[in-house]
C-alpha cells in the first residue's frame, strides 16, 4: 500500500496539520510506504529535517496556494499510489486532487477543523465569500471523496453546520501522537537553553501559536490576575507569533510588573518542545476553536495535567477522565482554569498526571490512527474487487 498525502506545507509553524502529515508518515503500519506532496519552496530548511520523502513544488505566492505544477505533477504521478489523503480545505490543493483523482485512485479528504462554525461566526463576510468557492468546487470535493476525516466525533457533528449543503461520507479515526523518544534529561536541558529564565521555576505551559484564536490574551490576563496566589509560578508561552500579538501581550505583563514571570522562547522543536512539556506541571490552552489539539495530547503522553477551554473538542472526555479541567472559552473561564489549578493539592496534581498518561493510552496513541487510515484504503480497495 502507496500512500501520498497532500498538504499545502510541512512548516512546523503553520500547526497542527502539518505534524498530523508527519506522525501519520513516520508512524504508519510496517509494509506500507507514504510520499508527501507540498507547495514549499524546495529550498525551506524544514525540509531537510522532514525525515520523510517531500515532493516541494513550491515556493506559491497566495495563501490560496495555486500552482500549475500541481495538477501536471498529480497526474503523472498517480499510478504510483494506492490512495491519496488531501489535508486541510480552501486551497488549490483539494481542488487538483479532486480534479486529478477522481474516479481513477481513491482520495480522503482530512478537514483539519476547517468546517468549524467558529470561523463563520467570527468571520461572517469572509464565510459569504467561501459560499462561492463552496458551491463551486469544494461542496464537490467532498461529495466525491471516499472518506471525509475527522479526529473526534464533536468536530463530524459540528462541520454540518457551516453550510447547508452538506453531503459526504464522514469517518472519525484516532488521533493522538505518539510517546516521547529520547532522554528526558537531555530534553530539559535543551528547553533551558532555550528558556533559561524558567529554569528552577515552577511553570504553566502554553505551546502553540500565538494567535487570537488561541485565547492568548485571555491567558495573559488570568496569569496576571492570579500571580497573588502564587508568587512562584510562571507562565511560559511557547509558539511562533503569527498575528504579531506578542508585543501587545508583552506589553501586558509588564505593565502588571510580571514581564520575568511571563517567557517568550519562540516556537519550540524536537528536544526543546518535549522539555518544556516535562518542565511544566501543567499544559493550558484556552482557545476558542480546537478540532483536536495535538499539543494537548503531546502533553498528555508526558503526564501533564490539561487545562483547556470548552471549545477545545477532547476537552469533555478529558476532564471526564480526571486527566485535566474544562471551563468556558471567557474570560472568566479562563481565571477560573488558572484558579481552579492554583487550588488543587500537590496530591490531587499528582493524581491528575497519572490519568493524564492513562489518558493518552487510552484515547490518543497515533499508532492506531495511522492504522485507521490506511485500514480504510484496504476497505475501499477490497470493496471494489
């Protein structure tokens, strides 16, 4: 079984997708091979510690990411694969694969959170723009595909209502990630390198993109709100600043008097990224829309406690299995995560890390999800013998 996967980039930076490609390349079944088709510049420095084969046919020059390398490349390149995952919604790319491998090589189509109702709410204009492109080629995209992917059943149920015109054939597979390799030792080290004003502080872990979208002024505020509680807890908010929000947050704790309390140590990597995970006694993410959240189950599978927003869609069953807590996507939601934590004894943390790592076991482990997927290509082909 030949696999190809096609996304718009493997940039660590763009989140989640791009490393859902990775764990679902490195970690598929034994006799199975995956290729991954991009619209990076071949000449990105990500790509060569990708670890896995990358066809870049980049650099484009639109977030819409439109190329005429693309639809030449899929077609002449086709035979070579048993089916075809297609990542995320609203570029060249679903359209290209829909165009090229329609009736010929079994697609899926993984939507990435991208049919969430948030953004229609949030953003109504650009949602009545997306009604064109919808009705135009993406509704058909997903009609045509053999699966529509989704990683938990919330975010099935809510792509349904973005738009009224919905027609396809949804599968919800595992997700998750994988356990850290390594040495942890080693990966401490190389978090404090990168962060050495958190070494020997206590720290509450924020790692993803800064991003409205996260609720990242929420958490500045409820840190900065909650510092009389405990004097000796940090905040460290690990990730690339993609709206250029940093300043004003920064901003914000300094005007507290807490900027030595508040870390910036960029996006994190490798090492560094599951140091921070090991140095931290709690994971929060407080965002206001989240298909999945795959940091969230990084954090899981190193036994740290989750403190996530109602909106974050593994939130319930999460907080179900006593792996962490859950409030509203407020304000007040938000002071109420840092509160409730600040409150609890060291032996309910204790007791809540250890359903953390029974959490991931349990509910998270990628191996099952890159299991799933080529198990449903299996299905399809035996299907049609």
């Amino acid at each position: 079984m030949r696999i190809l996967h096609v996304i718009g980039t493997v940039d660590p930076a763009a989140g989640g997708p791009s490393e859902v490609v990775r764990v679902l390349v490195q970690f598929r079944p034994a006799g199975t091979e995956a290729e991954v088709l991009t619209l990076d510049d071949p000449g990105a420095e990500f790509l060569s510690r990708a670890g896995y084969t990358v066809h870049a046919l980049g650099p484009v020059d639109s977030t819409y990411g439109y190329t005429p390398k693309l639809l030449p490349w899929l077609e002449t390149n086709r035979e070579r694969f048993d089916g075809v995952v297609v990542h995320g919604l609203w570029q060249y790319c679903t359209r290209a694969v829909h165009q090229a491998m329609r009736g010929r090589v079994p697609y899926m189509v993984f939507s990435h959170g991208m049919l969430d109702p948030y953004f229609k709410r949030r953003f109504p204009l650009k949602h009545l723009k997306k009604w064109i492109y919808w009705l135009g080629f993406e509704y058909w995209v997903l009609r045509d595909a053999e699966r529509v992917l989704f990683t938990t059943a919330a975010e099935q149920e809510l792509a349904k209502q973005s738009f009224w015109l919905h027609r396809w054939r949804g599968e919800t597979v595992p997700f998750g990630t994988v356990l850290p390799e390594g040495d942890p030792a080693r990966q401490l080290d190389a978090f404090y390198a990168s962060c050495p004003q958190a070494a020997g502080r206590r720290l509450l872990l924020f790692l993803g993109r800064i991003h409205a979208k996260k609720g990242c002024d929420m958490l500045v505020n409820a840190f900065t709100e909650a510092t009389g509680r405990d004097p000796d807890l940090d905040l460290v908010m690990a990730g690339p600043d993609q709206q250029n929000s940093r300043a004003g947050l920064e901003e914000r704790a300094r005007a507290a008097g807490l900027e030595s309390r508040v870390h910036w140590p960029g996006m994190l990597l490798g090492d560094a990224k599951w140091g921070a995970f090991r140095a931290s006694e709690a994971f929060i993410l407080p965002s206001h829309q989240e298909n999945f959240g795959i940091a969230v189950a990084e954090a899981l599978a190193c036994g740290v406690p989750v403190l996530l927003s109602d909106k974050v869609n593994i939130a319930a069953e999460i907080a179900a299995d006593g792996a962490g807590l859950m409030e509203p996507d407020t304000a007040d939601g938000t002071a109420r995560l840092v509160r409730r934590w600040l409150e609890m004894s060291a032996e309910q943390r204790a007791t809540m890390g250890r359903c953390a790592l029974e959490c991931f076991y349990r509910r998270y482990d990628m191996r099952k999800g890159a299991a799933a997927v080529i198990d449903l290509f299996n299905r399809i082909h035996a299907a049609e013998r």
